[in-house]
C-alpha cells in the first residue's frame, strides 16, 4: 500500500492591489487538514503553504510531486485567485503576483499539468477552490469559465473545481472584526468527509466520485448560485477517508399537530450599487432599498394551516429526494400538506420591501462585493435567510482618477508660484490639504502627495496603507 500524502495551498494576502483579499483560505486548509489528517477519517500526512510567494510555491509542488511510487494517494488543495491572461491561460496567484507579470510571479496551470504529468502516482486528486472569473478590478481580463479540464485534467488524476468566486470580499461594517469563514466549496468538502455523509453507497468508505456529488449536492440545497465542476481519469477507483460518525436518519411520522417541513437555506441575492469614487475612497454608510422574502407570520414559515395533517410522501417515502432529484410530488419536502397557510399558500414566506443599511469600507472598488450575512431571502419551510451581496459599480469623478490605489488630478498654480514657488490649496477627498510648490516649476511636472490616495482593503488603516495623490501642475499665464 502506498503512502496518502495530502498539499494544501492557501493565499489569501496580497502584495498587489488589483487582487482582492480572501479572509477564508487560511482557514479553509486549517479545517481540512484537521479532518485528512485525522486518523478515524482520512489519514493522510498533510503539508500547509499559506500566504507564500510564488517561487516557494512552486517549489513544495515540485517537492510533492516527485520520486512517487504508483500506489501512492495524493491530494493537492490550492486555495486562491485564479488568474487568466490575454491568451486564455490560467494562473494561480500567490502573495506577490503581479497580475502584468503573471508568468514570473504566479503558478501557471501549465506548470502544474507538467509535475502531475510527470509524477508516477497513478491516484491524484486536485480540489481547486479558486475564484475563475468575475472577481477582478477593470484591467483584468477574466471570461465567465475557465476549461480546467483542458488545461489540468489527464491520466490518474481527478479535479474538482470550484466555479465563480470563491470568496465574497467584505462583510459590512463588520469586515475587520469577522473571523474567517470557510468558502462554500470547501466546507462541502469538510463536512462530506468528517460527517461521513459523502458516503453515498453506504459502504463506510467516501470515494472521490462520492464527494463530489455530495459537494454538488450541499451547494444546491444551499440555495448559492455555484455549480462545481468534476473530471476523472482515474484508473481505479480511489477513496479518501472512512465513514467516521454513523449517520442518524429521521423518520418523519404522522401527527396531527402543528406539522413541521423540511426546512431549506433561502436563496442569495445580488444587488448592484453604482458608488462615486469619493465614497471608494473614503468610505460611506449606504442604505438601499430591497424586495425579499421574510417568514410568513400566520404559519411562522411552516406553510401549512394551523389544524393541518402531514403525511410521509409515499413518492420518496420522506427523503425528499428519488433519483437524485428533489421529489416531484412533495417538492423535496419529504411530506404532504392538506391545508396550505392562505397568507402565504404554503411557501412559508411573503414578500416584502424594506431598508437595509450598512456601511461601504474605504478602498473599495467595482467588481468587489459587500456580503450583508442573513439579510437574503428566508428558505421554503422557515429556512434561514440567506445572504444578501452588494456589488460595488465605482463612478468616475469629474476631477481625480484612480488606477490602483494612487489617485491623479490636474491643478492649476499662479504664474508668479511657479515661478518663486510658494504654498497652494489642493482640494482632496480628505479635505483642503496645503501643497507646497518649489520654484521654477512647469507645465506638465507632477507632484507627489503622499498618501492621500486609496486606502488599501485589508489593511490596518494606517496612513502607510494608502496609496497617493499624483498632482499634474498646469501653471496659469494669464
């Protein structure tokens, strides 16, 4: 029997501020190492490569990879942004990637298909939890999928890919003091095996194949619009841990009480919000106005009539689910209703409009999402609420411009300034601030002010955490 070795890869900090930072993927490898390594479940050897630059990443890859025998067990577990250039091509960003100089400061999945290729393992499993597309400021190029089978997939090997974004930026004006909370993708993973209830056969074993249908499942169910993708060219079937905890399954009974559903995680929602570059900058406490669905109170979200009777569906016998699909006759709910509430004919919610207010963190910019925890829509059955995304829309303004975290702007100085120099008003975003011009000054020179630029997210909100203020000096002839 060959050896279970088990990489885990997180990068959730970075040097660049045109990568967004992810709160999760420390904490994401923590958990699943715990559970891999765990000797009831998944005893694996496990290695962790957090928040590391890319020279060091690519060297524990290469590290991993080698001198493997056939029989050996490898998992590899990369948690970050996944990049794309102009040519198609994915990249995995780590701490220093410099998105204009991805080949030199990221991993390329090229180079990954090339250590897998090489290696002798004839079991390796690749769980990418990796945000593909639309997680990137203006500048980055990223389409709405990346073909990961294309570029990673091939002999002995299975990947299980996470699509879209793997992490939803700040939460409010809570952002700072949040802890880290897994992404969906993984927490999947993590629950499946240290559950025991990605063992879908029974057999007290959880397969790769397994896992991935009780990932996909878990999502569905969890009303998040992410579909994760799966493609295996193993040569046999592999397994990843052992069934640790027995499974409890309830048996819904008849009663003629005040009937309970299965409830169901309500549906995410996404509004966008169009931000002036002002507010970016600074920051700003928004309210908006949002349609949502909220508890039914006639039935506290049941559905059902107060001297209602629920049944067992006879179609799934009270699972909910035949065939792997939710049940045509009870709507996965696993029972039959005699009498729907009339408020909310059996939905167990209604919907109504209503105010949300929160606050927009300095440095924020367009295609970065506020995560409001619990202010979506409630779930079917008195299900908890879901969560409610702001995605920023950042206007321009008419005076300063952004590129990065330095702003730029034009003044306009006095001839006799320019010439003896002297000391000027600039308006800014933080205010009147005095600028001091030295003799002899043209045209077309810029002045650098320092920080006095965006605010870099993430950061502890020192002033060295910003970036400047550029000023283009237009000297006034009279």
């Amino acid at each position: 029997m060959g050896v279970r070795d088990a990489l885990l890869i997180a990068t959730g900090t970075y040097n660049s501020g045109r990568l967004a930072e992810l709160r999760s993927p420390a904490a994401d490898v923590g958990e699943l190492a715990d559970v891999l390594a765990d000797p009831a479940i998944g005893w694996f050897e496990t290695r962790q490569v957090v928040d590391a630059p890319a020279h060091q990443v690519m060297r524990a890859i290469e590290r991993f990879f080698r001198n493997r025998g056939t029989d050996d067990l490898l998992v590899l577990h990369i948690s970050c942004h996944g990049v794309k250039d102009d040519d198609g091509l994915l990249y995995f960003a780590c701490a220093d990637t410099d998105p204009e100089l991805l080949a030199s400061t990221s991993v390329p999945a090229e180079f990954l298909h090339a250590q897998m290729g090489r290696c002798r393992a004839k079991s390796i499993v690749l769980l990418l939890d990796c945000c593909f597309s639309g997680a990137f400021v203006p500048g980055m190029k990223a389409s709405a999928g990346v073909d990961a089978k294309e570029q990673l997939s091939g002999y002995g090997r299975a990947v299980l890919m996470a699509t879209g974004r793997t992490e939803y930026a700040w939460e409010g004006n809570r952002f700072r003091e949040l802890e880290p909370e897994p992404s969906r993708f993984t927490e999947a993973i993590v629950h499946g095996l240290r559950t025991g209830e990605a063992d879908r056969d029974g057999d007290g074993r959880v397969a790769v194949d397994e896992l991935y249908e009780h990932v996909y499942e878990r999502l569905r169910e969890s009303g998040v619009k992410q579909t994760p993708q799966w493609s295996s060219e193993l040569v046999h079937r592999v397994y990843l841990a052992n069934r640790a905890i027995p499974l409890q399954t309830e048996q819904p009974a008849k009663s003629r009480a005040r009937p309970q559903r299965r409830a169901r995680r309500g549906q995410d929602a996404l509004i966008m919000l169009d931000v002036p570059l002002r507010d970016a900058v600074v920051g700003k406490v928004e309210t908006v106005q949002i349609e949502t669905a909220v508890t039914c109170g006639e039935c506290q979200g049941l559905g059902t009539a107060a001297d209602s009777v629920v049944d067992r569906c006879s179609g799934c016998g009270g699972d909910g689910r035949r065939e792997g699909e939710d049940c045509g006759a009870c709507d996965g709910f696993g029972t039959l209703i005699t009498d729907p509430c009339p408020v909310c004919d059996g939905d167990g919610w209604v919907r109504v409009r209503r105010q949300t207010t929160f606050s927009i963190p300095p440095g924020v910019a367009t295609g970065m999402r506020i995560r409001l925890a619990e202010q979506g829509e409630v779930g079917p059955g008195g299900g908890p609420a879901a969560d409610l995304y702001v995605e920023i829309n950042e206007l321009p303004d008419d005076r300063f411009e952004r590129r990065g975290n330095d702003l730029f702007c034009t003044t306009t100085i006095p001839a006799a300034i320019a010439r003896d120099g002297g000391i000027v008003d600039l308006d800014t975003f933080d205010g009147t601030k005095k600028v001091r011009i030295r003799g002899g000054m043209k045209s077309g020179r810029t002045i650098r002010v320092a920080r006095l630029g965006v605010p870099r997210l993430g950061a502890s909100g020192k002033a060295d955490d910003r970036g400047d203020l550029m000023v283009t000096v237009d000297v006034d002839r009279g």
